[in-house]
C-alpha cells in the first residue's frame, strides 16, 4: 500500500476544528476518553481495533481502568494523512454508539 501524503496545516486545522475532542499534540491526533468502567473501556478498545484492522492502520492505545488514550500519526509519512483522520471521524462514531 501506497503511503498517502502528509496533511497541510490547513487540512489538519480543519480536521481539529470540525472534531473539537481531538487535538494536537507534537504532530499527532490525540484523544482521550473516560468511559463508564472498565469494562466499558475495554469493549470500546475492541470496537477502535477492530476499525483498526479494517482500515489497515493502527493507532496507538493506552488503557487505564476506565480511561483511554489514543494517538494517531501515520509512521510511514512521519506525520498525519488522510488514514489518520479518517479513522479518528470513524472512532469518534465508536464513542458516540457507546
């Protein structure tokens, strides 16, 4: 697979504006999330990686009881590309659906 091109500062500021629950942090997406326990954390988990795997692209996930963290940035492009926003819009559905 092809690595796509990094974003523009443009299309990452769109991105942040439009997805006011990520933000930037040292070129990256990040996302944190408190779920209602543990277990709630851990199935959400399941659901972020399942999309993962579909979408051949993998964020990395930190979990803590019941909180989560979630940093994206495409490795091969050494910054953020259209995967990683397109699979942030994607996990912030897993949110939403709870």
């Amino acid at each position: 697979m092809a690595v796509p091109p990094k974003l523009s500062d443009a299309d990452v500021d769109a991105f942040l504006k439009d997805h006011p629950e990520w933000a930037l942090e040292e070129g990256k997406l990040l996302r944190k999330y408190v779920a209602s326990s543990d277990r709630a954390a851990l199935r959400l988990i399941r659901r972020i990686g399942d999309l993962a795997v579909g979408a051949q692209h993998h964020p990395d996930l930190y979990w803590v009881y019941n909180r989560i963290r979630i940093v994206l940035w495409t490795h091969d492009a050494g910054g953020l590309t259209r995967h990683d926003t397109h699979l942030a819009a994607a996990i912030e559905d897993v949110f939403e659906d709870g």
